[in-house]
C-alpha cells in the first residue's frame, strides 16, 4: 500500500533558520547572530519573533565572497 506525502514534507524547503544558516556556513548561531545586529552577513528576515534565512540569499552571500 501506497502512503500518500503528508503536506509538511512535500514543501520544499525555501528558508534556514539561524541555527541551520550557521551550521552550513560553518560558524556559530552566535557569530551569526552577532553579525545580524551589527548590519554584517547574509540577508535574513524575521517573523515574529523567528530569524529566517532564505537558502537562495545565502548561496549568493558565500558566492559573493572574495577568495
């Protein structure tokens, strides 16, 4: 039998949250939060009382990093 994908899991996901945005750019969720209050960093936006970070934005922030 056939089980049909529960809404939550056939959404892609289009947004990390800060935990999940630092630990794939390899820093701390406090650097990063450190980072968001001094206006330096990938670009975020906050709902509520959550911070999220759009994955498109931060591939194009590590992409725009001199190397």
């Amino acid at each position: 039998m056939r089980s049909t994908p529960k809404t939550a899991q056939a959404v892609i996901k289009l947004n990390y949250s800060a935990k999940e945005a630092a630990f794939a750019l390899g820093m701390s969720a406090k650097t990063l939060a450190n980072w968001r209050s001094n206006g330096f960093g990938p670009t975020y936006i906050k709902i509520g009382n959550r911070v999220l970070y759009p994955i498109s934005d931060l591939e194009e922030w590590v992409n725009a990093i001199p190397r």
